[in-house]
C-alpha cells in the first residue's frame, strides 16, 4: 500500500481523504491554478531559501556534459535550467501539467537555454521513456503531489542507467522543535493569505501547506526509496530539516 492510502480506498489531499482516483486530477487544478504566479510565490513563501536549496540539489545531482538528466515535476524549469547552466548534456523536463510546463518553455525561450531542452507533459507514475535510457533523475517539490509514490520510484530506477543516480529534494520533517508553532503559524496563516493577496487563491496555498505535513519524513522516505531497490541510500537536511535531498543509486 502506498504511503498515506487509506484502508477504504480514500488517499489524502492535504488533510483531507478524498477518492483515490481523484487526486491526480485535482492536483492537476491546484497547478493550474497557480502556474501564472507560481515563480513569484515560491519567492514569498520560502523567504527567497527556495533558489538556495535549489542550487544544493542541482550541485548533488551533478550531471556532467555526457549526462541525461530527466527532471520529474519540472514545473517552471528552475533545476532543469540550472542544470543546464552548470554543464548537463540533455535535460528533459517532465511534469503532469501543461500549464506549468508552458510557463517554463517560455521561461526557456525567454533565457535562450532552448538547445538540449526537451519538454514532455507526462505521468510520473508511467513515463515514456525506455528502460536504462537516463544517468539521471530528479524530482523537486513534486514526490509529496503524487498518488502513487512508490510507483514513481519504481519508474525513476527502471528508466535509470546502471550507475544511474535518482536525487529528490522535497518538503520534510523540521528538526527543531522548538520551532514548529511558528512554521505552522507561516504554514496554515501565512501561505494562503499570501496566496489569496498575490494571486487571489488562498485554498491552493492551503492545500501546498497541508501536503507537505503529509508528506512521509526522512527516515520513512529513504525506507522508501530501498523497497524500491535503490542502492547507497542517503538523505540531508537543509534549513534544519524543513527541506531535505534524499538519493538513491541504480547500481
């Protein structure tokens, strides 16, 4: 069973059970939704962190001139572009939604990074991409939106190169106690009002927050990550565990 399924048939959406079956497509609204403001508000709600932690997960994933890098859940094209920037071969960029992957072909055209970028609007739960055809994967921010996480660990490591690496970085389980009254307080009170001022919709902002509660821990997502036969599994926090980058190899 994948994780936060529940028994009758029910997988959480934020904080809220709703059928299992459902999920993809009203992930797929929330996206919609906030494509248009979607670069301006990771800015505000991460206090500008957001491009720090990206640039520590481009620098782990490390892709070199030879590399593949396929970049699950690409959205607006930050680690694809980034990755480009900094030396990667061909860089695919995957996401579910049409709309955030437009933002992001225009973004491309807009910074002239249009060669080696390809943009294929896919499931990460079934890609379309032959076995052992990447010698990366990556995945920011996106592992806590699908139903069927497990799924997309499988896909990351059959479509993976022997020696291939799939690198996550995503929302996690804050290590400092002492500070969770005031990262829920940001969380459930700031985020959607911020949401419903910049881009007039406070319930997307909501759902964002309530996912990443739901979103399993480290240690629970590295145990993840080994059923799904990776190998030299780790993970490292960033921001005191508010983020953190989890890898796995295909050895």
């Amino acid at each position: 069973m994948s994780q936060n399924d529940n028994t009758d048939g029910t997988i959480d959406f934020g904080f809220t059970p709703v059928p299992r079956e459902s999920k993809a497509g009203m992930v797929r609204q929330v996206f919609d939704s906030v494509a248009p403001k979607y670069d301006v508000m990771n800015d505000l709600m991460s206090v500008g962190l957001h491009r720090l932690w990206k640039r520590a997960f481009v620098n782990a994933i490390g892709a070199g001139p030879r590399d593949t890098l396929l970049d699950l859940a690409a959205g607006t094209g930050d680690i694809g572009f980034l990755a480009k920037e900094r030396g990667a071969g061909r860089v695919i960029l995957a996401d579910i939604n049409a709309a955030m992957l437009g933002v992001g072909q225009g973004r491309a055209l807009g910074r002239g990074l249009a060669a080696g970028l390809d943009f294929v609007c896919c499931d990460a739960e079934k890609l379309p991409f032959p076995d052992r055809s990447v010698e990366r994967v990556s995945m920011a921010f996106g592992l806590r939106n699908c139903t069927d996480k497990p799924a997309v660990l499988r896909e990351a490591r059959r479509v993976l190169r022997p020696g291939g690496r799939f690198l996550v970085l995503e929302f996690s389980r804050l290590q400092v106690a002492a500070l969770d009254p005031l990262y829920d307080a940001w969380s459930f009170k700031a985020l959607p009002a911020i949401g419903a001022r910049v881009a007039n919709d406070s319930e997307s902002y909501r759902y964002l927050a309530e996912s990443i509660r739901m979103m399993p821990d480290q240690e629970a997502l590295a145990t993840m990550f080994r059923e799904a036969d990776l190998e030299n599994v780790t993970h490292r926090n960033l921001s005191g565990g508010i983020v953190a980058i989890h890898s796995g190899w295909r050895l």
